[in-house]
C-alpha cells in the first residue's frame, strides 16, 4: 500500500521534471532551427537532468520492491 504511494509520487516527480527540461523550440529545431549540436548542460538545467536521473532509479527501485513483495 505505501509503496504504491510512493511509486504515484515518485512518477508524478518525474512527469514534472522531464516536462520542466528545455528541448529546442519545438519542430523547428528538427529542421536546422537550433545551431547548437552539442552543448554542455549548466546550472538548473544540470540539477534537474541528474534529479530526472535519480528519480527514474528510484521509480524503478520501487517498482521492482513491488514485484518482489
């Protein structure tokens, strides 16, 4: 039962931290809109990219604990 709480929360998080992550500008980056190929990521956009990583380990961590109990 909590663990399923925690899965909804920890996917929710997820959801959020994916959609806050900064892609282009669409379409247009597709068809030659943005010039940068490869760029570092800095600042905000690094902690949330590391914090989208750890929140999929730990979505999958429990969704695994879910299986085993």
């Amino acid at each position: 039962m909590i663990l399923g709480i925690i899965q909804i929360v920890l996917a929710v998080l997820m959801v959020v931290a994916i959609l806050l992550q900064q892609r282009g500008t669409g379409l247009s980056s597709a068809f030659g809109g943005e010039g940068n190929v490869y760029r570092t990521k800095r600042g905000a956009e690094k902690i949330i990219f590391i914090a989208t990583i750890i929140l999929a380990i730990a979505f999958l961590a429990t969704a695994f604990l879910n299986v085993l109990l």
